[in-house]
C-alpha cells in the first residue's frame, strides 16, 4: 500500500505492507534510527513520536495510518543546526546515563512544555509516567525537562 | 519483534462509510479507534482481522456536548477530552478522577472513551464509570440506531453487544442534579490496570439518599456494576454505618481471581474498602452541593 508521511518535513512516500507499525516504517524503511524501540507492548515510551503534533507511542500505530500527516521525530528536534532547549536540558542537566529513553523522553517533554510554559516538576512528574527510564531514577530527567520549561519560554518571551 | 499478522487497511470518512464497509467485510473486519488494546492484540496475534476500518477521519464521532437531560459522549472521543471536560466535570467529576488514572498522558491523547468500552477489559474504568451511572450506549448499523444500557452492553469478558457491521457512536448519561460523585482505584503503578477499581454516585435529598450508583472494575462484578449494594442505599441516610453495609454487600457482587495483581480475598477488601471511600466522597459531595 502506498504511503505519504510528511517526517521532519520532508515527504516520504514508500510502498508498504499496511500491518508495518510506524515505528519500524522510520526506523527500518527509512533507516531514521533517533526513535527507540523498547517494550513493544506499548509501556516504555520509547517510541514516541508527535503526530500531527501530540505524541504517540509508535509501536502501536500502523504506519498507514499516519498517512497525510505531520509527523516529529526527535532528528526533527534540531532548528537550523541548534539544539532545541529539551535537547540542551538533557544535556547540562545529564539527563541521560544508557540513552534508550531519551528520545521518548525529549518528545514526551517538549511536548508537556508546549502544551502547559509553567507546568510544574510534579507534573512533568505526571506527564512522563508512560516513559520508563531504568537508568537515572528520573531526577535528572525532571531537571532537564524543567530546564526546558524555563528555557523555552524564555525564548518565546525574549 | 511482534508485528500484526498481514491485513488491509481502509480509512473511513463518515459514520455511514464506517458501517457499510465494516458490513460489507463480515466478521473478518475491526474498526480501530486508537489502537492502544487493538494493536496490541494484533501484534500478539489474538486478534487477527483482514482488514482494518479506521474511524479516526469521523470527526462526528467525537465531542461532549448536553442534550436535554443527558451528557453525550462521541465514540472517537479522546481520553484526554474526557479528562479535560469541563462539562462531564461539573455534572460528574467521576469522569475526571478516573481519567486521571487511566494509562498515562501518551495513551490517552489517542486510546477513546469508545474503544474502552468495547474492548470490555475486566479492568476498563470507563465501563466501571458508565455502569455506576448508569449510561446508554447508541450502536449505529446499517440499519439504524439502537440504545442499549450500558448494564447490557457486556457479554462476558472482551464481549459486548455491538454485532459485526455496527458501530458503537455515542455514549449517553443522565444528568442528576445534586449528585456527588467519586473514582478510587488501586493500581500496582502508576498507569497501570486497576487491581480493583470503584466508582460511584450519590443523590442526598432530604437527608437520605435519593439516587445512587455503584461501578467496579477489574473484580468480575456483572455489568461492571453493584445493584444490590444500590438498593441497600435507596431510602435510607447516608450514616457510615449505611455505607459501610453497602460497600461490604457491594464486595459479595464482586466475583475476584487471582492473578499477578494479586489474591482474590485482598481484591474482594478492596471492593469493600474502595466503595465505602467514594461512597463518603461523593455523600459529602452531594450534602455540598
Ligand atoms: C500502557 C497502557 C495502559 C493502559 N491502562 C489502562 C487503564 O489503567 N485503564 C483502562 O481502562 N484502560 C487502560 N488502557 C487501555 C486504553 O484505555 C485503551 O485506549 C482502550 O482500552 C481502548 O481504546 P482505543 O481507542 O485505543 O481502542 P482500540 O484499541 O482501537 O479498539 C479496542 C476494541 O474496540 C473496538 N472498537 C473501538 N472503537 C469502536 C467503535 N466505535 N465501535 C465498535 N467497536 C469499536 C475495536 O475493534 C477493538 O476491538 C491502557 C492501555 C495501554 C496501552
Ligand atoms: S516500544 Fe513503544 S512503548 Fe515501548
Ligand atoms: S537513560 Fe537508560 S533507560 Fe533512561
């Protein structure tokens, strides 16, 4: 079946089987090897990408369905070259140790910043409970999620 | 790697397309709403249907709205719609305490109040909540509407009401002016599946207790819900004593296995235990309001 997926921008369009789950048609067809692929059981969040702006677990969505629409990966988090702040907080607060949850975690937290400039750490807290992590017992995650609230915004108001 | 068995996929663009293609197909065929339980059994391979009909296109399927005396809920309505709604808020703040709780913020801007009650999980929340207020469910086919209460919309486990070629559209509760209302669940994490879950509302008028719901999840309890528990309430004061006989008689309608959530007599004191917590929440909701 043929499909049109606008990733990061750019069109792709591939001949596919219609049972290729989303996150092997990017990471397998168009070899974008950013997005993890974790638990495969729809848990760890690994696999989170935005479609059409809000995340999804992309292990447990068909990559036909994702046809005509706008999807980000974390390759995508980058502007002109620059780090976008989620990606600057991951890396001044050390939000990372094995960095196999770290894409999920970035598009995760983006997206909470997007959605809410002052949320608070209980509520990244919140946000990021369908993202395991098993390396950094979450305080740095927290930390660097904060770093982009604070950070995002002030760029927005600057 | 699990990955569904080979399958068709069609987009649908409206409720009518949805239910002649779905029709058409036979039994061989599953609408998909978010996916987040269909997917799943497609890649464990205990679903394995020819085709899939997306109704994720169907913008009339999803919105809350009030119509007369009743909340309307679309099918393809988000959880996070759900969680968010002011209006299933003001009449019921169940609907937001059991949202709270269901998977996490990723599932829920995608899995649908639809596709939780007709996957009819054990532990489905919403089928918990939908019980306890007693709601309608209108199931769209070929030819026609037809509304079914939600306490026979269930046929055992994973089975419902809703026959090859029909779709579920809209969910359809009574507003109660008055009413209190209250979620509980205990879960082994957060996100997770309910170990037991409770849910009620309450309608106190005059000092005694005019209206009332009981809703259960993820314990075996019929329809998800505790009619005898109910009829203890209807008529008397809302004292703990009261209360308390009715989540204990609400524990005996739960029919609890073990599993890896654990033993049946822990989950059968959670039934009890749970009930009498939302029972005095929503009471003092109702006396507030
Ligand atoms: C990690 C995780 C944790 C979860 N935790 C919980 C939890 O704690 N509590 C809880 O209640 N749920 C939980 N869920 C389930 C979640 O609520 C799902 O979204 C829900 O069970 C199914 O909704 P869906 O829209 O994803 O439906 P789908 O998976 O698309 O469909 C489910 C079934 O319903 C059928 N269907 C869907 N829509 C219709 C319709 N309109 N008419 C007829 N048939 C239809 C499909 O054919 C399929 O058989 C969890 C899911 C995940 C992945
Ligand atoms: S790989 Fe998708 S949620 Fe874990
Ligand atoms: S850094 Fe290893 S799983 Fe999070």
């Amino acid at each position: 079946m043929q499909v049109s997926v606008n990733i990061n921008g750019v069109e792709h369009s591939r001949d596919i089987e219609p049972r290729t789950l989303l996150v092997h048609f990017i990471r397998d067809d168009l070899q974008m090897r950013g997005t993890h692929w974790g638990c495969d059981t729809s848990n760890c969040g690994a696999c989170t990408v935005w479609v059409d702006g809000a995340p999804v677990k992309s292990c447990t969505m068909l990559a036909v369905q994702a046809e005509g629409a706008e999807v980000t990966t974390v390759e995508g988090l980058v502007k002109d070259g620059a780090l976008d702040p989620i990606q600057e907080g991951f890396t001044e607060c050390h939000g990372l140790q094995c960095g196999y949850c770290t894409p999920g975690m970035m598009m995760t937290g983006r997206w909470l910043v997007d959605q809410n400039p002052n949320i608070t750490r209980e509520e990244i807290r919140e946000g990021i409970s369908g993202n395991i992590c098993r390396c950094t017992g979450y305080k740095n995650i927290l930390d660097a999620i904060e770093y982009a609230r604070d950070h995002a915004n002030s760029e927005v108001s600057a | 790697m699990q990955t569904p068995a080979p399958v068709e996929y069609a987009k649908a663009t409206s409720i009518a397309d949805a239910i002649s293609r779905l029709e058409a197909l036979g039994e061989d065929s599953r609408p998909v709403a978010g996916g987040y339980s269909l997917i799943p059994m497609m890649k464990l391979r205990l679903a394995r249907p020819e085709t899939v009909v997306d109704l994720n296109g169907i913008a009339e399927l999803r919105g809350i709205r009030v119509e007369g005396n009743e909340l309307v809920v679309g099918a393809m309505t988000t959880h996070a719609d759900v969680l968010s709604s002011a209006i299933l808020f003001e009449h019921y703040p169940i609907f937001r305490e059991a949202e709270h709780v269901i998977a996490d913020p990723i599932v829920r801007m995608r899995g649908t109040i639809g596709g939780s009650m007709c996957q009819a999980d054990p532990a489905s929340d919403l089928s918990a909540v939908g019980s306890a207020l007693r709601g309608n469910a209108v199931i769209t086919g070929s030819s026609g509407s037809r509304t079914v209460p939600l306490r026979e919309f269930h046929d055992g486990p994973y089975e419902t009401v809703v026959q090859t070629g029909e779709i579920l559209t809209e969910l359809r509760y009574p507003i109660r002016p008055g009413a209190g209302s209250a979620y509980e669940k205990v879960e082994r994490r957060a996100g997770d599946w309910g170990v037991c879950t409770s849910g009620v509302f309450v309608v106190v008028s005059g000092g005694v207790i005019t209206d009332c719901g009981i809703g259960m999840a993820a314990v075996n309890a019929d329809h998800y819900c505790a009619p005898e528990a109910e009829a203890l309430l209807m008529g008397k004061a809302p004292t703990e004593e009261n209360l308390a006989a009715a989540a204990a008689a609400a524990a005996n309608e739960a029919n609890p296995i073990a599993d890896q959530r654990g033993p049946a007599d822990y989950k059968r004191h959670l039934a009890s235990e749970l009930t009498l917590r939302a029972l005095r929440r929503a009471v003092a909701a109702s006396q507030g309001a």
